[in-house]
C-alpha cells in the first residue's frame, strides 16, 4: 500500500521535483546513459505539459495527461522512442511515490506502449571474413582496428563496454585485459560488471596493438584504445569500424549488428542460453528472446535440414 503523501507544498510541481529525482539516480549508481534517458523524458513530459496548460503540481498529475504526452509522442516519434519515454517517466513517478510526493502514481495502472517487433540483421561470416580483411595492415590503425573489431566478435559486448576498456601495463588495478588468461573485465550497465573471455585470435590482435600503441604519443593515457586526437571514446570505435564496413563494400552498418550477430552465432553453434545471458550482461530473458528473434528464421531453417522428419529420408 502506498504511503500517504503530506500535504504538497504549492511549489512542488513535476520541474522542481525532477532536480532531486536526478540526485536520487545519481545516487543509485545508474549508467550515465540511464541517467540521460530518465532525465530527458521527466524534462519532456514538462515541457508537454506546460506547453498545453495542463496542471504542473505534483498531485494535480492524472493519467490522461500522461497519455496525451504517449499520444503525443506516437503520433512525432516512432513507437520505440515512445516506449523508452515511459519508461523513464515511469521511474519519476515511482520515486515521487515512495518519497511521499505523490499518494499514487498517475501511471500505476498503466502499461507502456508497444513496440513492433524489428529484426537487426546480423552479419553473415562471408561479410565478417571481408570487414576483417578491410582492417589487415601492419600500420597503426590497421592493428588497432583489427583488435577492436576481434573484440566486439569474441565478447558481444556493448560499444560502451570496449570503448570504456582500460590498458595499463604496469598497474593490474587500473587493467580491464589479462592477455595471458585471455580474458576481459567488462564494466557493465548498472555497475555489474562481468568477466569475458577472448579468443587466442583476439589475444593475438590485442597483443599487435598494444605493442604498437606503446610508441603513440598518449601511449600513458588510461584508456585502450587511441586514435589522432587521444582517446577514442565508444562513439569514435563505433565510426572506425563503420567506415571499415564502408570500406569492404558491406555498405552502412551499425556496430549493435556485432552484438546480434554474437548471439546469433553462439545459439547456432548449439551454445547454452543460460550461459549466452550471462556473457551479453542480461538480467532477464525478456533480451535473450529479443536477439534470438533477429536471426530465429535462419536457425530454424538449418536445423530443419539437420534433423526432423523430412532428415531421415
């Protein structure tokens, strides 16, 4: 049962209490992409409401004015935009809720809008083999792209979880890469942090690159990967490897499509499901089911010549 709320000072409204709903997921440890995403639909919903005259104090918030905001929304953004702005409002509310700001959330009740479901392609070995191809060379950027590439292939991490990689050769506090174990420390969402393993093939990349990398000039820098600027940030290591795919004549893609595409290959290759969740750093298996669906069909087609009736003729 929710707690009752105190009498609402009139000053209390959704814009004055979105300053301390942002402390509160400050304090929480959120990733900063949570933070951004959460901060951005609370300051949204304001705007749409202050625009059309609707009640700003926190109490005077119903249900309907949320749904014009959704109704809103679907009609300028795409449903997945839409989805992810509930959400975030949702948690505003949820925290008003047991701070006493609120004796019920105007969402309570309410579900979120749904998405249609959209397949991302994965990457088939033959446009893989080519984009691996496109980043051979012995120069600088040529190692480094190679390594960067084999690292999202071998881990299926998040572009923010190899970009954020740290190298240090003489601190092991400061170092997310043992090479001699072949392992990887992935900084995850949420401060979960996880284990990985690297194939001998990545080691070998990775080993290329950082003896390379030791002749840059911010070769002191805590970040692993450089580029003609100093760090590269998870944005730029996306870039790299797009302008690569650009280059193999694979045509535009999104560097996501490697995390689909780990997926795709571990179920194919008959890798369990339990132990998929806990490489990709999923809670629930509402997102194992979500990338299995990308590449479902192609599975289902080839185990079909592999066994079934129709395999024993």
């Amino acid at each position: 049962m929710a707690r009752a709320a105190s009498k609402t000072p009139p000053q209390s409204t959704v814009r004055t209490n979105a300053k301390s709903f942002l402390r509160h997921l400050r304090a929480e440890n959120l990733s900063p992409n949570t933070i951004a995403s959460y901060q951005a639909s609370v300051e949204q919903f304001c705007s749409f409401i202050e625009a059309n005259g609707m009640p700003a104090r926190m109490p005077d918030v119903k249900r309907e004015h949320v749904e014009m905001w959704i109704e809103d929304l679907l009609a300028s953004r795409s449903a997945a935009t839409a989805n992810n702005r509930y959400r975030g409002l949702h948690q505003f509310w949820k925290w008003a809720e047991e701070e006493g700001e609120v004796t019920e959330s105007p969402m309570r009740r309410m579900s979120p809008p749904k998405v249609p479901e959209s397949l991302v392609p994965v990457l088939s070995e033959v446009e893989l083999a080519r984009l691996i191809k496109a980043c051979s060379g012995t120069g600088f950027y040529e190692r480094r792209d190679t390594a960067l590439l084999m690292c999202f292939m071998s881990s299926g991490a998040r572009k923010s979880e190899i970009g954020n990689l740290r190298w240090s050769d003489g601190d092991a506090t400061q170092c997310d890469l043992d090479l001699d174990t072949a392992r990887a420390l992935i900084k995850g969402k949420g401060g979960r942090d996880r284990i990985v393993d690297l194939t001998p093939k990545t080691v070998k990349a990775l080993d290329r690159y950082i003896r390379i990398r030791s002749g840059h000039r911010d070769a002191e820098f805590p970040w692993l990967w450089l580029g003609k600027r100093g760090r590269l940030t998870p944005t730029g290591c996306a870039r790299a490897l797009e302008q690569r795919a650009e280059q193999a004549g694979i045509g535009k893609i999104h560097v996501h499509q490697l995390r689909h595409s780990f997926a795709h290959y571990w179920l194919l290759d008959g890798g369990a499901e339990e132990s998929l969740m806990r490489n990709m750093g999923w809670k629930s298996r509402e997102m194992l089911s979500r990338y299995a669906a990308s590449s479902g069909q192609e599975r289902a087609l080839l185990a079909n010549r592999r066994v079934g009736l129709g395999s024993r003729f």
